[in-house]
C-alpha cells in the first residue's frame, strides 16, 4: 500500500528537480523554448508557476545559483510577460539586459573589493 506522505528520498528529488527548474528560468532563451511550445498558455502549467514562488523564501532561495531566475518566476505570473516570450527578440532583448547588468555588476564589485583593500592597507599602516 503506498503511503500518502512523501518519503525523505521522494522529498530531496522533487527539491533537486525543482531547484534545478527554477535555475532554468533564468535563460531567457528556456523561457522562449517553452512559450512557443505552448507551455506558458496552459493552466496546470501557469499553477505550477506559481506554486514555485516559495523558491523566493531566504530558506530556499539560498540554494538558487543564478539569482535573476526569482525575478523571472515573478514575471512569469504575468500573463501579458508570457505572451510576448514568444518573440524571440524579446528573449534576445532579456538575455542582453541580463548580460549588461552582470557586466556592470562585476566592474562595480572589483572597484569595490580594490577600495576595501585600499583602506584595509591604509588602516594597516596607520596602526603600526
């Protein structure tokens, strides 16, 4: 007789697999995939969308790599953001805001590291 309650096996696969979908979420050209083969329209499909929106707890999104997958989860509760993923230059046009703002983000933090490290040495020598 199988039980109704989920075993810790069962439980770590869904985790994993879950996990793993939502990081998929994060390439824009997934998301085109999906809606031009009509997975963005169907209704169990949308649910299960939403449902995945407890990935945004700190308790789970912690585990998440790619951390524009949440935003993306958020956009795809939109009806109106799952119809135009059907245009591959809307893909195109995400995937490039993706890449500018990462390259941004990773000149900003290396000035950043280098001023830490300027005062950390700065500080250094005045305590000597």
């Amino acid at each position: 007789m199988a039980s109704a309650l989920e075993t810790e096996e069962q439980a770590r696969n869904r985790f994993q697999s879950e996990l793993e979908f939502v990081q998929c979420l994060a390439n824009p050209n997934y998301l085109n995939f999906l809606a031009q083969r009509g997975y963005l329209r169907e209704k169990p499909f949308v649910n299960y969308l939403k449902y995945l929106l407890y990935w945004k707890d700190p308790e789970y999104a912690k585990y998440l790599k790619y951390p524009q997958s949440l935003h993306m989860l958020e956009l795809l509760q939109y009806e109106h953001f799952r119809k135009e993923l059907v245009n591959a230059q809307c893909a195109k046009f995400i995937d490039e805001q993706q890449l500018l703002h990462w390259q941004h983000y990773s000149r900003k933090r290396t000035r950043l590291q280098q001023v830490l490290a300027e005062q950390q040495q700065h500080s250094n020598a005045t305590a000597k």
